[in-house]
C-alpha cells in the first residue's frame, strides 16, 4: 500500500507548484501549450531519452484549426482537443499504423496513455507539463516555437514593382541597381512597425514597403506574411499606389485596413489629399481588395 500511495503524494505536490505557475510564481514563455512543437522528456515520474537517430516524438497543438498532431516515436497521430483556459483535453487520436521495434512501441503507448489521460496544463519554467485531476502525467521541452512572429526587416519579398522580381531586407533595407550596368540604385524599405494577427483563424502579417528606382516615383506596397509548414513567408503584394501616405496599418475582424492618404482626382503627385481607409481579405494567402472609404465627415455650419 505504501508503494502506491507514495507516488500520488508526489504528483500532490507537483500539481501545487503547477498552480502556482498558471498565476505567475514560476510562469516562463512560451505563454500557453498551443503552436509550439513540444518534445516529451519525462513520464509517468520517469525520463524520456533521444531515439536514436530518425524522427524525435513531438506534440503540436494547432490553434488554428483545434488540431493536435505529432509523432509518438513509432507512428504519426492526428485528431482534436479541446483547450478551456488550464483545461485540455484530447479527442479519439488516428494514427498509422507502422510495426515498430519493442523499444518505440513502449515509448509509444506511454505517450499516448498520457494524452488520453489529460486534464489539465501549465506552463513550469518553460515547460508543458500535462495532468490529469490529481497528478502530473508528463512534462515536455519546447523544441521550436511556431508562433514566434518572423522578423520582417529580414524577410524576402516579392513584386512586380522589383527589377529582379523578389528582394531580401537586410536591418529593413535593400540596396541594388536600377538595371546591370546602371548607375541608379533601387532601394527597398519597410516603412513602420508590422502587424500581426488572425484573419479566419489563420496567423498572417502585414508590412508597408516603399520602393524608389532613382527617379521621383515611390510606390507603397502592403506585403502579406503568412504562416506556413515551413514558416512565415511574404505570399502577396497589393500596390497601395505612388507618394501616398501610409498611417497606420491593422488586423481586426478579419480584415487588414490601411489607414492612408491617396490621391484626388486634382491632386499633384507630390501632395495627396483624399483620406482613406483600405480593407483586405486573405484568400488563398492572396490579398483581397474589400473596400475604400473615407472617412465621414461632421457637415460644415
């Protein structure tokens, strides 16, 4: 009876020191279980080591599409789960189904015994640990973290409006010539903070460039990041237009809007007017013009 009861006093007290993290005691980031790829490294009171070679087990929640997913050290698994602030719980899991020598298959239903088993998560000293109602099932080591927003001054980028057709920032900049041989320079910044946010449940960002090529022309673009499997990446450009003003940009409810101001129909290129609010949708990781308004004004006395 001993033997049994020792164990369960325990994980009492982990789940103590568990608590005190959800408010803040020992909390570290990353902020919450979702879109980090966690590496188990202890269950049920004992460790996990490295497999020896090939893929490492891993655990994925996807905030996105409520999706969880990873590789259990012998098969990949899918399926669903349900997160409601400290509470988590898992759906029926699928799984291939690859023959897998004793040592992974052990490894295997360790893990996904604890999945099945969860209850509840929190976050100690920067790792995912994992309970059922009364105890700690697992703990788990962020291997890379997904959501972590990319730096766009160091991003490449693709348009129309480059002679070369894509540009990579370096420190928010890029330097080139106009043309081979020219004397000219094309010159490439980020204008701005980027923003980053959800639209349709899905992770995107959204950045202002302007482009000159020696002339007198600078063209404002609104460049579109997205998160893909292999990270973020710039998939679209939409031409805001040229000498406009750009002052701010934002993501809310499901739109990126641009604040700016563009150009009357009388207006000088050098001295646009007309304030506006631009809006776009994403659709298959394209922008997607929604409207442009103006803003209304109080009728004059």
């Amino acid at each position: 009876m001993t033997v049994i009861h020792r164990p369960i006093i325990f994980c009492a007290a982990l789940v103590i020191t568990a608590a005190a993290a959800m408010h803040g005691a020992v909390l570290s980031a990353p902020a919450g279980p979702e879109g980090v790829e966690w590496r188990p490294v202890e269950a049920g009171g004992a460790p996990i080591a490295p497999l020896p070679g090939g893929p490492q087990p891993y655990l994925l929640l996807d905030r996105a599409d409520q999706k969880v997913s990873g590789y259990s050290g012998c098969n990949s698994f899918f399926g669903g789960y349900v997160l409601e602030g400290s509470r988590l719980t898992f759906g029926l899991l699928g799984a291939t189904r690859r023959a897998c020598p004793d040592e992974e298959a052990a490894l295997e239903k360790r893990f996904l015994d604890v999945l099945g088993r969860t209850r509840q998560w929190s976050i100690m000293n920067g790792d995912l640990v994992l309970l059922d109602d009364s105890c700690i099932l697992a703990r788990f080591t962020a291997a890379k973290n997904l959501d972590a927003s990319p730096d766009p001054g160091s991003m490449t980028y693709r348009s129309p409006q480059f002679p070369s057709g894509a540009v990579t920032l370096s420190h928010g900049e890029y330097r080139g010539p106009a043309a081979p041989g020219s004397a000219s320079e094309t010159v490439v910044k980020m204008t701005g903070t980027a923003v980053f946010g959800r639209i349709d449940g899905r992770q995107v960002g959204a950045v202002v460039l302007v482009t000159s090529s020696g002339g007198t022309g600078s063209f404002y673009e609104l460049a579109l990041l997205c998160r893909g499997a292999a990270g973020w990446e710039n998939t679209d450009t939409s031409l805001l237009g040229d000498r406009v003003k750009v002052h701010a940009v934002a993501i809310e409810n499901d739109q990126i809007i641009v604040d700016m101001t563009t150009h009357e129909p009388t207006d000088p290129l050098c001295c646009p007017t007309r304030e506006v609010k631009k809006r776009f949708s994403v659709r298959d990781d394209h922008l997607v013009p929604v409207s442009e308004k103006s803003p209304e004004r109080e009728p004059k006395d």
